[in-house]
C-alpha cells in the first residue's frame, strides 16, 4: 500500500501542476478559437488543403464531443466534404492540449511529439481515405436547430450538447481574464478524473501482478498492440484520467507502443462518443468510424514499438 501511495504523490507531483497550465491553454484555446469558428473556416476547403486543415483544427481545439458533434453536424449540413469532417472528427479526441501536456509530463517532449505528429497524419490519410469510399449516403439527414446549432437527427433525436456562445467583440484583457475563469472551472471539474487515473495508475502500479500485464499486453503476445486498442474503449473518462492510467502501465514494462494504442483507442471509441456519432451516422458509417480508430491506434503503437520501443 506504502508503494501505491508513494507512486500516486509521484504522478500529483509531476501531473497536476501541468494540468492546471493546461487548463488555462485550454480556456484561451476556446476563447480564441470557439466551435462556430473552426465551422466557418473549414467550410471553403475541399478533400487534401481541406483535410490537413480540418486535422490541424482538431487537434488545436480542446473541444469534447458534445463541441466537436455539433461543429461536425454543422460542417456536414453545410456540404462539407465527408472526407474532411472525418479528418476533424478523428484529430479531435486524440489530439488537444491536454493530452499533449500531460503526454510531456508522463513520457517526455520526444514521445509527445511523435504522438501529436503520427495521429495527425492518421486523421488526414484517414480522412482522404474514407472521402473515397462513397459513404456520404450513411450520413443522416441533418437539420440544425436555429436556437442552439445543435445538429438533430431525422430520427426523432437530438444531439445533448452545450450550445456555442454567441461572439461578442472583446479585448485581450478580457479574454485572458475569461480564460482565467474557465480554467479554474474546467479544472475544479475534471480534477476528479485526474485523481480517478491517478489513483487507478497508482494500484495498477503496485497492486496488478507484472507477470498479468506482460501476459495480456507484453510484447510476447502478438496481439497486444490491437488488444490496447480495444481495451481502451470501455474504461475510457476522459483524457485527464487515461495518462496516469498508461503512465502506470509503460512503468510496468508495457512498450509505450501498446500504452499509446490504449490512449488513442480509449479517446475515439469511448462509449459517450459512439453514443453522440450515433444521432450523425448510420450505423455501417458509425462501425467504419470505430474500425478506423483502432486501426490509427494500432499502426500508432506499433510505428512506436518499432522505433521507440
């Protein structure tokens, strides 16, 4: 238990301080950059410019999926090119400030860059990819509402999502002070989580037997890497929760290959996001949209293994 404890003030020492300067690039990140935004500027571009952008948005905008459904709802509506909301849509999860500070903090500036670089490139190829396959006709029939801008499905549901403010003429001044506040409330609520995966982390570390893990995700199994990328999925929080959890882990032995399909198949398959694509995408689109997830995660952690393992 002494272990346990002693491993769990290590990742609040290291991990917290990172997560609230985190917190407050987040806030200025959405005071700069807010959903309506990204839905304007992606709107002009078509398939190959139009992905590496929709990519890059994704992943520089600290949005969750009840922000990135509806910019995604709206671009579609719009007549985005499918092959470019999906470039948004799987940069999104994977990518944000977050997840890059906190990756820093756990793994080092190498591992995070490498992260950041190999699923962008996954979500344009990806994007491309799936814009070739004609699947345009598993989209829903989109409406918007006009009061909300949330995207509604033709089905008789509607997308539970946060409405996008309103944009107002503002100063820096006032920006920063704004970002302030949202950072101390995104962090005061998602400052359980952390602790979650931190604690987690913490049991895993000491409390798991080393010889399960290696068994389950060693590099003697060769199914390790996509067996991650799976698992992943149900026990996903929320990206604040999943670092320390896979810190824990690579502190196991586990190649940080196999920790890394584990983040990424967490943070696009997990059960809330299915959930909101669901209201978007026919369920052929939905089950290609998870399918492509794993795969990102799997080429990600065993592009990792290969050259940083």
């Amino acid at each position: 238990m002494a272990e346990s404890w002693a491993f769990f003030v290590h990742l609040a020492i290291t991990l917290i301080p990172l997560f609230i300067g985190a917190s407050f690039v987040v806030g200025l990140a959405q005071e700069y950059v807010p959903p309506e935004k990204v839905e304007r500027e992606l709107q002009g571009y078509d398939e190959g410019a139009g992905n590496v952008m929709a990519a890059g948005f994704g992943a520089v905008t600290p949005f969750c999926s009840c922000s990135t459904v509806p910019v995604l709802g709206g671009l579609l509506q719009a007549g985005a090119p499918l092959g470019l909301s999906f470039s948004f849509l799987l940069a999104s999860p994977m990518v944000n400030e977050i997840a890059v500070v906190l990756l820093l903090g756990t793994f080092g500036f190498e591992v995070a860059l490498w992260y950041v670089v190999t699923t962008v490139v996954a979500a344009i190829v990806g994007g491309i990819v799936i814009g070739r396959l004609g699947l345009a006709d598993d989209v829903k029939d989109i409406q918007l509402n006009d009061e909300t801008s949330q995207p509604v499905a033709t089905d008789g549901g509607t997308v539970e999502c946060c409405a996008p403010s309103p944009e107002t003429q503002t100063t820096h001044r006032e920006h920063f002070e704004t970002a302030a506040r949202e950072a101390r409330t995104f962090f005061i609520d998602t400052l359980p989580y952390l602790i979650l995966g931190m604690t987690i982390g913490a049991l895993v570390h000491s409390v798991v037997p080393v010889g399960i893990l290696q068994a389950v995700l060693g590099p003697q199994n060769p199914l390790a890497v996509p067996l991650a990328a799976l698992f992943g999925a149900p026990i996903y929080v929320s990206m604040s929760a999943m670092l320390p959890i896979a810190g824990a882990l690579h502190e196991q032995g586990i190649a940080i290959g196999t920790v890394l399909a584990f983040i990424v198949g967490g943070a696009g398959v997990s059960i809330p996001n299915l959930i909101l694509l669901n209201k978007l995408f026919k369920r052929r689109l939905l089950l290609i949209y998870a399918g492509t997830v794993v795969a990102t995660g799997v080429v990600v952690g065993l592009s990792f293994n290969a050259f940083l393992g």
